[in-house]
C-alpha cells in the first residue's frame, strides 16, 4: 500500500505525531537494509518523502510535539478523509488507468475542507512515477514511497 499524508501545514501531520508518541512497539531502522530486517506482521520503520527542492527527499528530522499554532490557539484536528483505491496491477493500460485515477483522486480531495490521507493499493513501479509527477501531490502531500525498495513483491500492496 502507498499513502500520501498531507504534510504538518495542512493539519494531519499533528494527528499522526500525536498518535505516534510511544514508538515502543516498532522496530527500529537499523544498518540492515529493508528487506532483511522486515517481518510481516511486526511492525517497522518506514520512511517518508516530501517534495522540496526540485526533488523528493527523505524526511528524517522528529517533528516536535505542538501544543499550540503562532496565534496561541490549541490546534486540534476534528476529522480528516481517507480515500483508498485499489489500482489493480493486472489490468492491462496501466499508466492510462492511473493517470485517470489521479485526476479522479485530485477532484476528490481538492473539495474536502478536512485533511486527506489517500491510499493506493496493488501499484506498480510505474504508477509510483507518475504520482510522484503531480504537481498537487509535490506541493500538498508526503508520500510514503518514491521505489518499491519496501515492497514485499512486485508489487505495492
């Protein structure tokens, strides 16, 4: 499965820190590379990517917990949407069928006033590439994969 999260200025990402503060439970990174250290039904580090500079990147920095925005107002996160699409890799036309869903995604999601988390699931190398094109996508969201290094197969599940 590949999300894109939508980063710390649209609101999500103070939810998901929230929820994520005892990181006990996960396994962290280490030297090994992914496909070693990974244990279907452990849960374990994975990292994520924004669009900054021309380019994606890793984000590596913790996001500090924030109790208030600059005006001094608690932020608080009432809802966010998710939207989670099955592309369906065996389907022939695949570059056409998820550019459709992109666009189909982009009227969805530019409607909602609430943050949304999308989520895609059997995807290809190709698909990847072209979400990681879309300029709405680049500007507004991480995204939790640019390869299919951290795939378990071959294809995004």
């Amino acid at each position: 499965m590949v999300g894109f999260i939508l980063p710390a200025e649209r609101g999500l990402n103070r939810a998901v820190d929230d929820a994520a503060q005892d990181t006990s439970y996960i396994t962290q990174k280490s030297s090994t590379t992914w496909p070693e250290q990974w244990h279907r039904g452990i849960p374990a580090f994975q990292p994520y990517w924004r669009f900054q500079g021309g380019g994606w990147e890793e984000v590596k920095e913790v996001m500090p917990r924030q109790e208030e925005d600059r005006s001094g107002d608690t932020l608080r996160l009432g809802s966010f949407v998710v939207l989670s699409w099955n592309i369906d890799f065996m389907r022939p036309m695949d570059n056409e069928r998820m550019t459709a869903a992109l666009v189909h995604l982009r009227g969805h999601v530019e409607k909602e006033s609430d943050p949304s988390v999308v989520l895609l699931n059997e995807m290809t190398e190709g698909d990847l590439n072209l979400i990681q094109l879309e300029d709405w996508i680049q500007r507004d969201y991480h995204v939790t994969d640019v390869s299919c290094t951290h795939w378990d197969g071959s294809y995004g599940m």
